[in-house]
C-alpha cells in the first residue's frame, strides 16, 4: 500500500512539475498609435490591440477607453468585424463625456472564428479589435486608456471563457514548487517506512 501511495505522490508531483513548466498565457490590450502631443483641431487615429497571441481565438470583447474630455473629442469608431465574421456579429458603441464603450460578439462558431483568425491553423500574434477616431479641442498632452476592465470589460476567447484580464491562477513556478514539495513528502514518507 506504501508503494502504491508513494507511486501516485511522485506521478502527481512530476505532473505538476510539466504543467508548471509551461508558460503562462501572455495575452493582452492596449491602445496603440496615441500621439505625444497634440494641438487644437489635430486629428489622429488610435488602434486597440490584442497581442501575444499564441494560438488562441478571440470571439468577443468589450471595452472602455477613457481619455480627458477637455483636451480630446471621440468622434468615431470602426470595428475590425472581418476576422469574427464582418455580418455574423454584433457591435454596439456609447460615446460619453471622456468614455467610449463599445463591444463586439461574434456568431460564428469556434471553428469558423478560428478559420478567419488563423488561416493554415496559424494564428497571427495581434489582432486590431478596432479603430478609435479623435480630435483635439485644445493643444496638450493626450491620455488615452482601457478602464474598468472586469466582469464586464473583457476579452473572451474559444468556448465564450475570458482569457484578459487573467483569472487569479497560480503561476507555472508556484505549481512546480507544489509538486517538488509533494515528491519531497512521498520521498520521505518512502524512508519512514
């Protein structure tokens, strides 16, 4: 029974060890392409923009940027619907005083979402959810960001589940601590028998 219980400390313990081995997902969004500095009347684009992608999907996403009303104007916003499927989704947008909140779903199924996203099963390591129009109402130095991320500004990926913000979960090396702290308690339980 020793044996046996020994067995499954160090099979559970090498388990954990490959697991924790692996690298955590490195998903993220920012806002790219914001000016240093602008002056009244300036108009200029912003992107925001998925990176690290390694062979995930993204199927839906809702965000709210945030930026100084005194200084700045949003005039306008165009989702980049091509790669969840252009006529298969949909995407609203509220302009508010220093707020934008938009979101986008897609109705495809995964495996179309990821034929779209990932042609020849290779998946690019951005996406450009969408594309933010400004003006400048006076000269300064503009601040542009993605606010209130949470239960509802996220990011979902395959099967509807939200991959950013990252859930709390425990980091690779956490885990292979885990499992060499298990192979140590088998390996003395194993000399005290």
């Amino acid at each position: 029974m020793r044996r046996v219980i020994f067995n499954v400390c160090v099979g559970l313990a090498a388990g954990l060890m490959l697991v924790g081995a692996k690298p955590a997902q490195a998903i993220s969004v920012a806002v790219q392409g914001v000016p240093a500095a602008v002056t009244a009347g300036d108009a200029f684009n912003v992107d925001i923009v998925v990176t690290g992608i390694v062979d995930e999907i993204i199927t839906a996403w809702d965000i709210d940027v945030a930026f100084d009303s005194a200084l700045l104007s949003n005039g306008f916003i165009t989702f980049n619907s091509v790669p969840f499927g252009d006529a298969d989704t949909i995407f609203d947008v509220v302009f508010g005083d220093g707020l934008t909140d938009a979101f986008l779903v897609s109705l495809l199924s995964d495996a179309d979402i990821r034929a779209l996203q990932c042609p020849g099963d290779v998946c690019g390591p951005t996406l450009t959810l969408a594309t933010l129009g400004f003006t400048a109402n006076a000269d300064g130095v503009p601040t542009i960001s993605l606010v209130n991320w949470g239960l509802a500004n996220d990011v979902k990926c395959a099967e509807n589940v939200q991959c950013y913000p990252p859930k709390n979960v425990p980091e690779p090396g956490s885990l292979a601590l885990l499992g060499l702290g298990l192979l140590g308690l088998a390996a003395r339980r194993r000399r005290a028998a």
